[in-house]
C-alpha cells in the first residue's frame, strides 16, 4: 500500500505570489513524483443563476464565498489517494466554468488560496503551512496588471475592488493567518533561498515516508 501523500499549504493575500510557487514546487518534483495543485480559487460558489451586475458586486475576499466544504471533502479524498473531480473557476465571468478537471491520485498535493491557512479544517490537514508575504503596495501593482491583462477588468474596477473590500478583508482575515505558519516566505514567487529550503524539507519528509 502507498504512503499516504505530503500535503503543503500556500496561503496569502491576493498577488502575493502563491502561483508562482506552487508552479515552481511542482517543476521541482515532477521528474520524480507525481504532482497536483488545487487552487482555493476553483471552490469560488458557482454564481449562474446571478446576473453580471449582481456577480460584480459579491465580496469575492470573504470566506463565505467560497464552497469550502466541497474543497474540504476533495483535500480529504486526495489524501487518501482517490481521485476527484474539480470544479474550474472563470474570473472573467465571476462563475464557476463548464470545464470538470478530472484529478488522479499523487504524491504532493499543493493546496493554494487566500484562506488555507485561515480554515481550522484546511490548516490541519497540511504538512508544512506557507504563508507569502507581499507588501499591500507590490500586491496591489501585481493585482491591476495581471487583472487588466487576464482577468478582462478596467484599471476603474481593480481600484474599486481593492478599496471597497479586497484591503480590509485581507486585514480581517488573511494577516491574521500568518501566525500558523511553519514558514514566511517575504516577496513571493522569486525568493530563491526560501524555494530551495522548502523544497530541501519536502525531500526529506518524501524520504522519511518511503
Ligand atoms: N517576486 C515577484 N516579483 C515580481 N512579480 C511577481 C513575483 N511573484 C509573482 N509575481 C507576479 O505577480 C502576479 C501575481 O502572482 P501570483 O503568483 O499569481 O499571485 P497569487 O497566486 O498569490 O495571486 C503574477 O503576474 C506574477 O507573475
Ligand atoms: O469572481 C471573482 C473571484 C475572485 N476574485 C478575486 O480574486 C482574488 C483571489 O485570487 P488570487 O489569485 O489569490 O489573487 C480575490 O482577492 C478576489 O477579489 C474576483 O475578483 N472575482
């Protein structure tokens, strides 16, 4: 029977940087084990029934709403190596998509999102708890370029976004959150030195479960 796979937790405010590692951890382990990223950002509840004027206006930075029982469930099933089917999410609509990913069973699984470390559920699951941490000035430059380029939002709409709830449910919520975890990563995706230490460390808990 197979050991039951490493699960890291990656939390942090939006644009923090917490893709840009998961990508990274993922290129680091999948010559040799078999890996899978699920984003909080998929269990976003689905909102077709809403109209686009009533989706704009969802407070998209607070926990409720989020479909986290379903992530729970998911995050459970992966440990226990079975695969799931997970929902995709599609930011320039404000919905869930029509698009089911089928996820095979793996080895590491990196969960990561605004509230992973927020959750008591979640955080206990994880092996090794991250939080990145980003100054609100950087996050919010990264937010209103990649939101213009990917995400179909005006310059107008980032700005309000940000001011009406994204700055203080970060403050309320994803701050806070900090204190569980293992390790700070500061600045995101290219801190070198701290990629190579978690990576050093996730070795060695593969090792100690082979
Ligand atoms: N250390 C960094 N320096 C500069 N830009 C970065 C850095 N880390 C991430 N980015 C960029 O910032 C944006 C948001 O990063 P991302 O990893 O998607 O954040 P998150 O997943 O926390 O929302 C992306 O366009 C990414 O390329
Ligand atoms: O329909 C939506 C759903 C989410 N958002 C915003 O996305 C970020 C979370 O994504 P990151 O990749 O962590 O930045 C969150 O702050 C929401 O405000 C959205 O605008 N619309």
């Amino acid at each position: 029977m197979k050991n039951k796979p490493i699960l890291i937790g990656i939390a942090g405010g939006s644009a923090s940087g917490k893709s840009s590692i998961s990508k990274q951890l993922k290129e680091a382990f999948e010559y040799t084990k078999s890996v899978v990223i699920i984003r909080q950002d998929d269990y976003y509840k689905d909102q077709s029934e809403k109209t686009m004027e009533e989706r704009v206006k969802t407070n998209y930075d607070h926990p409720f709403a989020f479909d986290n029982d379903l992530l729970v469930l998911h995050i459970q099933e992966l440990l226990q190596r079975h695969a799931i089917l997970k929902p995709t999410y599609d930011f320039v609509h404000h919905t869930r998509s029509e698009l089911v990913e089928n996820v095979q069973p793996c080895d590491v699984v990196v969960l990561e999102g605004l509230f992973v470390l927020e959750d008591e559920e979640l955080r206990n699951l994880c092996d090794i708890k991250i939080f990145v941490d980003t100054d609100a000035d950087l996050r919010f430059i990264r937010r209103l370029v990649r939101d213009v380029k990917k995400r179909g939002r005006t310059l107008e709409s980032v700005v309000e976004q940000y001011t009406t709830t994204v700055r203080d449910m970060h403050n309320l919520f994803v701050e806070p959150s900090k204190r569980y975890a293992d390790l700070i990563i500061p600045e995101g995706g290219h801190n070198v030195v701290a990629i190579d230490l978690l990576i050093t460390k996730i070795s060695s808990i593969i090792d100690k479960r082979a």
